[in-house]
C-alpha cells in the first residue's frame, strides 16, 4: 500500500491476518465493536 504523509512517500507492508468476528463488546457511535479472532490454522 502506497502512503503519502507531508509529502513523503513511502510503501507500507502490512500483514494480512486471517480473522473472525467474536462476541460483541461494545458499541461506539451507535456502531457494535466486536472482538476480531485470529483463525488458527
């Protein structure tokens, strides 16, 4: 992913992880929050 901050350019690596939404743990913004829980393998 290409990124731009000040007028620096620079490419940022950023993992992907493989993930599932858990329980809900709370809400923010009238938005639910939910626990992201990495799949094992």
């Amino acid at each position: 992913m290409k990124l731009n901050y000040r007028g620096v350019t620079y490419a940022a690596n950023i993992p992907t992880v493989a993930t599932v939404e858990g329980k809900v743990i709370g809400k923010y913004r009238g938005v639910e929050l939910h626990e992201q829980v990495v799949k094992a393998h």
